[in-house]
C-alpha cells in the first residue's frame, strides 16, 4: 500500500477520484453533445430523442445492482472494484467514439435505422457508466473510514469530477461538441485506466456484526435507506428534465429559429443553441465543482449532512423558477445556472455519503447499485413520461416548471432523514 493510501492523504483522495471523474465526464459529454447531435445532425425529433435517452436508464436498472452484488463477492485482476472499472471505462471510451459517427456506422452495417443504431450506441455508453459508475463510488466507501473521511472521499470525488465537467462544457463552448468527444474519449480511458495502479483495495470488506458496536449502526437501515432513495429520485427528476430537454426551451424563449431562415442561418442559429448549452452547463459545474470540498463540507460539519442537502436541494428550485420568469436571455439564464449549481454541487456528493453510513458496508456494491435506481428511474420516467409533456407543450418553459416541482418536493422529503449519529457527535465535539 502506497504511503499515500496509508495517510489517506488529499493527494489520495484526488486519484481516488479520478475513475469517477472519468465517468463524469462521459456523462458531461453525453448530456452536452447527445441531444444536440441527435436533432440537429440526425433530424430526430423530441419523443425519438427522448426514446434514445431511455435506453441507457432501462439497461442501469438491471447493470448496476448486479455489477454491485457481483463486485462485492469476486476479486480478479488484483481487485473487487477494479475489473468492473477498467472494464467500463474502455467500453464508454469506444462508444464516444461511435457517437459522432452514428450515421456512419449505420450505412457501413448496410442498415437503414438510424434511431435502432442511435439507440444501440446510446444504450452501450450509458450501460458503461454504469458498469463503471457504481464500482467508482464503492471504492470511496470501500478505502475511507466512515465518518468525517468518507464525507471528505465523496466531497472530493465531485470537486474533481465536477472540476473535469467544467473542463467539458468549456471545451463543448469553445471548440465544439465533436472535438469535446473525441478529447473525451482519451480522458475517459486513462483516467480509468492509470489510477487503478496506485489504489489498493482490501481483500475482505469490513462485515456487518463487526462494522460498530453502537446499536444499529451495523445492520441495514432499510426505512432510513428508503428514505434516502425517494429524497434522491425527485432531485434526479428536476435534474435530468433540464439536461434533456433545456434545448427545447433555449430554442423557444432565447435562440429561436426565424420563419423563413435559409439553411446557412438554421446551420449557425444550431451552433449558437448548442454552445448556449455548453456554457450553461459549464456555468452549474463550474459551481458544483467549487463548492464540495470548499464550502459543503465545512458546513456539514456545523450542521450536518442531511440539513446541509436540503437547503442546497431547495436553492436549486428556486433557481429553476427565476429562470422560468427571468430567463429570456442567456445570460440571465447562466447566472440563474449557477444558482442551480449550488443544489447540483450538493446532489451528486452528499446523497452517497448519506446512504453508506445507512447500509451493511460489506455489500456496500450492491446497495450502491440499488441506491442508483433513485438515479435511473427518474431518468427513465423524464424520457419516458415527460418527453411527451415537453413534446406536447406549447410553452417550453414547462421543463423548468417540473424540475423546480420536482426539486422543491425533494427538499421536502429531505427533511424526514435522520442524520447518523455519529455524525451529530461530531458535530456536537
């Protein structure tokens, strides 16, 4: 073991981070760049694209609790975590690869359906990160020690990652979303890649009549996890209907198409409207990249975990209403993003770090797998069910209506999760 790893030192923590952040960033290219090539590129329409995007999320359904149940219960490769990582992480590399290339692939294969192979494509990348994403967060639980330094593993994992999706969304800005995924697709596979070199995993996971001698803490808090899961889906559902479907309202209210524009204006008003997007998400990442170690962390301490989700969950509505009354240009629509990023800093760290200290961490894979679920489901729901709400909408500023909804309900039920604890000892010491 690496002195690093023996400390548990920030320099750890940071290439503890890194196969996470790789995931992170193939999901930041896939939100940046997938709805954009899919409309303005292959000509899909919403419901099409929102059928695409559906595929991914039914195929995390059964990837991710069994990539979770497996990887608690094998070791090959020098590790538990470890093959399902490399594994993943060279799939979701190929299938950037393939996503700008859709239509070539399809008229190489000498088939005629477009959307069958976009869906393919789409399906194999998503089911990648997930093969990949929950062994990245599992590791985390698997090599911190609970308490104070899981917090910091997980704070630390989103300032990196989400340090890494401003670098996406900046580059989608900048140079365009087909050089972000061909860029994307070597930091996908080193970032994987390279870090499994200096983690050592521990042969045996700590188990549950050994895990702590206060009463309860060693068992699986099944109603409290649930608890968690349900607070999680809605935050996930006001999330994930923005990343789909803000195109349809940056179209509507900000870089409309006007009647009559010839195909070198639609051409360049596509551009405009995918860089918006670019740097709107650049702007929320930016933020949630800041904030986790530096300021989220610090305030759990005070406060605690769970208060400190749901204050940041409820900010993150509000800003999703100010931009449904105030957001009609883009750059009130970035300042208002970056009001969401506060909630966005604090939803994709403090959930996890919540949920571990609530299960038997020696089948910490498998609850991680099913704690995802509250990630898929709302995923598959927006694609599935709201799709048709925005595709039928005459007013596109709906997509904020039901994310701050959405949002606003999360912070709800945030409020009827028990803090750990030992977690409240800390904060009493």
């Amino acid at each position: 073991m690496l002195e690093m790893q023996k400390k548990i030192s920030n320099l750890f923590y940071a290439v503890l981070s890194l196969p996470a952040t790789a995931m992170g960033f193939a999901l930041s290219v896939q939100i940046s760049a997938l709805s954009w090539i899919l409309v303005t590129k292959f000509g899909l329409d919403l419901h099409e694209m929102g059928i695409v995007w559906a595929a991914g999320p039914i195929a995390g359904l059964i990837a991710q609790p069994i990539v979770g149940l497996v990887s608690d219960n094998v070791w090959f490769w020098g590790g538990r975590r470890r093959p399902f990582i490399l594994i993943g992480g060279t799939l979701a590399a190929l299938m950037l690869l393939a996503l700008p290339n859709i239509d070539i692939i399809n008229t190489s294969l000498g088939l005629d359906a477009l959307l069958g192979v976009a869906i393919v494509i789409a399906l194999t990348l998503d089911l990648s990160i997930n093969v990949s994403f929950n062994p990245t967060r599992s590791i985390i639980a698997d090599v911190t020690p609970d308490g104070t330094p899981r917090t910091k593993g997980y704070t630390w994992m989103q300032t990196v990652s989400g340090s890494f999706g401003v670098l996406a969304y900046a580059i989608g800005a900048i140079f365009g979303n087909f050089f972000l995924i061909y860029f994307g697709v070597g930091l996908v596979f080193l970032f994987n890649i390279v870090p499994m070199f200096f983690i050592e995993e521990p042969k045996e996971l700590v188990k549950a009549e050994d895990d702590s001698k206060e009463e309860g803490s060693s068992k699986t808090k099944l109603g409290e996890f649930l608890q968690v899961c349900f607070a999680n889906a809605f935050s996930w559902v006001g999330v994930q209907t923005m990343f789909v479907f803000i195109i349809a309202f940056i179209s509507q209210k900000i870089n409309q198409t006007p009647e009559g524009a010839t195909a070198e204006m639609i051409e360049a008003i596509d551009a405009k409207t995918g860089q918006i997007i670019s740097i709107s998400f650049l702007v929320l990442n930016a933020i949630g990249a800041i904030l986790p170690a530096l300021v989220l962390e610090p305030i759990t301490e005070k406060i605690g975990r769970v208060k400190t989700q749901m204050g940041a969950v409820a900010v993150m509505s509000l800003g999703y209403f100010l931009i449904i009354f105030f957001g009609n240009s883009e750059y009130s629509l970035y300042t208002f993003m970056a009001i969401c990023g506060i909630g966005w800093a604090a939803i994709v760290s403090l959930p996890f770090a919540i949920m571990s200290e609530k299960v038997d961490k020696s089948r910490m894979g498998f609850f991680m797998g099913m704690f995802n679920l509250s990630i898929v489901l709302p995923q598959l729901f927006v694609s599935l069910v709201v799709g048709l709400f925005v595709e039928e909408a005459a007013d596109k500023s709906i997509v904020f209506v039901i994310s701050g909804i959405s949002l606003a309900i999360s912070a709800v039920l945030w409020l009827i999760v028990k803090e750990e604890k030992s977690i409240l000892k800390d904060i009493e010491d």
